[in-house]
C-alpha cells in the first residue's frame, strides 16, 4: 500500500545509470534541509527506467536505496521504451504524495529547493523557481546564464497569453513544484509519443483549469544542456510540438483559434530560420507581426 508523502520527486532515467547516484544524493540533500525546518515533511524519490535494457540490478537497488537517508527511494521500469511524458506518468501514477517535482536525469536542484518551494507554495497550484542554464561543456561562470534575467520575465508565467503567442514560458518542469490535485487527467490520459513539449502542454491545460501559478524568484535549480537532450534537438522539439498541437485539437482540450495561433508560432521560426530568402522572411513576419511583437516583449524583459 502506498505511504502518503509530503512531496514527491520523479525522475525519468533513460540510459542514465551514471547519474543514479548524483541524483539520489542531490534529492536527499533537499530532503535534509527540508525537514530540518519541517520536520513533518515527508519526501520520496522516485526514479522509472525508460530503458529496459540497461539497468541495475536488484542488489544495486538495495544498495543505492540505502544512501538516502532522508528521504525513500524508489525505482521503477517501464516495460517498453515508451518516452518521457509516458514515464513521468508511471512515476506519477505510483506516489500518493501532496506535491510532486519532475526532476530530468540530467539536472540539479539546488540545496534550498524543496524548502524554498514548500515554504512559498501556499494556495498556489504551481510554484515556479528561477535557476540557471549551464553548458555541459563548459564550466565556468561566463556560461552560467539566469533563467529570468529580471522579475518582470518570470511574472509573465502567470500568464496563458505569452504561451500562446510567446513561447513555454516556463524552462523546465524541473524549476516547478506542482499541487498533485491540479494536474489534469487530460495530461495523464493523452501521452505524448515526441520527447518535448509534454511539459507544454502540461502548463496549457493546467491554465485551461485556471490553476493558480506562483513564482519564486530564489535561483534553486539548473538545468544542464547537453549536445544529447531534447530541448537541444530542433528536429524533436518541432515534431513534439506539432503533436502537442494536433492533440489539443483532436481532443477539444484548447480553442481551435489558440491551437492555430501556436502552430502559426512555430511556422513563423521555422521560416525564419530556414528559408534563405529575404523576401519570404519579410513576408512572413508582416503576416505574423502580432506574434514578433510578443516575442520582442518577452525578451526585453529579460526571458530569452
């Protein structure tokens, strides 16, 4: 029978067996501070296998299971490779806990994480962190870069407008501790089969529900960019997104009206970016000058 837990972390392990420990000792270290000021607080970790043929054993299980000693460990294995939105899903499915963090294999949460967010969740149904973008490659501060450059930037997730006709205004769903309660069974039911924009779309219908978002400005998270993960693969981010589009159509989830406007978005960069002719380009953002007005708005205020 499943134990209720204060909060929840959930990662997706995907040829990551380099990272379990990392990981496992990055949360329990959250865990510490956590409830040392809570001590009423609860956490469990849990880590799901997306590739089932490369994994641990159950002796490795026990051992890594026993360095928490803050917080419970658990693992878990898909049957099939079956993606990230399936898996975090499966994690989902299996903890009872309040507050749930969906934490990518190769990130980190800052030290203050969890206690930062629990303290200013509140009656918020999300509460979103600020933190830093790193270079894998490159270690040095220079290529450390904030999230929001400015407050203005991170209160502009508040808003469903900057995701329609912005971008995902919210980087990772690493940076967020989210209400278990608010996440739409819309999201759990219609799992996504393109690595990338589940976490979009995950945002797009919490605000459908008029779910309350909250910020906090405290930087307690980085997420870790590397030549390998999906946000840094043009290809799979746009085909993720023309699935996220096609679903919220087919299934009624968004106003027809909005779910043009996103794939509108999206073409507009697509233009851009590949066409190499001016004119087209020229043509494309006069058709769509209400978006390039947005996107310079966003970016004068400090989110790039």
């Amino acid at each position: 029978m499943k134990t209720t837990k204060t909060i929840a972390v959930i990662t997706p392990v995907y040829h990551g067996i380099q990272y379990i420990g990392k990981l496992i000792h990055n949360v329990d270290s959250c865990a510490k501070k956590l409830i040392r000021v809570y001590p009423e607080a609860t956490v469990e970790y849990l880590l799901v296998n997306d590739s089932p043929d490369n994994w641990i054993s159950s002796e490795q299980e026990q051992a890594y299971k026993k360095q928490a000693s803050n917080c419970s460990v658990s693992f878990y294995q898909n049957a099939e490779n079956s993606g990230i939105h399936q898996t975090r899903v499966h994690g989902l499915n299996n903890t009872d806990a309040k507050y749930i963090c969906f934490l990518d294999q190769d990130d980190e949460l800052h030290e203050d994480f969890l206690l930062s967010q629990y303290k200013q969740i509140g009656k918020h149904d999300i509460i979103v962190g600020n933190g830093v973008r790193r270079n894998q490659e490159c270690t040095t501060d220079a290529n450390t870069v904030k999230l929001y450059q400015r407050k203005a930037a991170q209160r502009l997730v508040r808003h469903p407008f900057f995701y329609v006709y912005g971008t995902d205004m919210i980087f990772s769903p690493g940076q967020c501790l989210i209400r278990k309660a608010a996440i739409p069974q819309e999201w759990v039911q219609n799992i996504m089969k393109v690595n990338g924009c589940d976490d979009f779309l995950l945002w797009l219908l919490m605000m459908q529900k008029n779910c309350s978002f909250g910020i906090n400005e405290q930087i307690i998270y980085t997420h870790v960019e590397t030549k390998d993960n999906y946000s840094s693969s043009s290809q799979c981010m746009t085909d993720s997104f023309m699935e996220m589009c096609q679903i919220l159509e087919d299934k009624k989830l968004c106003k027809k009206t909005l779910v043009n406007v996103l794939r509108r978005r999206y073409q507009l960069k697509n233009s851009v970016k590949n066409s190499n002719n001016m004119w087209t380009k020229a043509a494309c953002v006069v058709r769509n000058v209400d978006i390039i007005l947005v996107t310079l708005f966003y970016k004068m205020c400090g989110y790039h």
